[in-house]
C-alpha cells in the first residue's frame, strides 16, 4: 500500500457535504459542481489525516467551529460565483471585465 493511498484530506469530504446540502434543490451540471468544489476547496486549507477519528484529535470545538463557518461560506461564494459565470454566458449580466455581452 502506498503512503497516498493511506491518507486523505479530510476537509475534501466537508465541502462536498455543504455543497450538497447548498445545492439539493437546485439543479446544476456535474461540471458547474465540480467547478464549485474546486473554488470552495482552494479557499479551505488541506488538513491530511489517516482515520476519520483524526480530526478529532488535532482540533478543539473552537476550530470546528471555525472550520465549519470557513467551509459554509466558501462553499456560498463558489455557487454565487459559477451562478454569476453562468449569467454571463447567457448574457444577462455584464461579464468578469466590466463590459456588456
């Protein structure tokens, strides 16, 4: 077994929960999901363990907290921003440099 394949980045799973709960009524492409992970994910530090159990050990209920505010709202910003993107494209909106389509 490789050392990759013994860890993982526990946070990975927290975003794509919020962003499933974010999105369940909602209807988006795979594409504009996976888009939204990668931008939420990118504002959310990686935090490698081994076990689940982990997480509990290296964090206190204040950092929980913490990170589960961090992980809501850049999950937030994300889908407001593929959302935004998307408006562009169907030109309802002005695009990401300021002029109008």
């Amino acid at each position: 077994m490789s050392v990759l394949a013994s860890i993982f980045n526990c946070n990975e799973q927290l975003v794509l929960d919020e962003l499933a709960r974010q999105t369940k009524e909602l209807t988006f492409t795979d594409e504009q999901l996976s888009d939204m992970a990668c931008l939420a994910l990118n504002k959310v530090p990686a935090k490698y363990i081994k076990h689940s159990v982990d997480r509990v050990f290296y964090m206190d209920e204040g950092e929980c907290a913490e990170l589960d505010k961090l992980v809501k709202s850049s999950v937030t910003e994300a889908l407001e921003f593929v959302r935004d993107s998307e408006e562009d494209e169907e030109g309802h909106a002005n695009n990401r440099f300021g002029r109008g389509s």
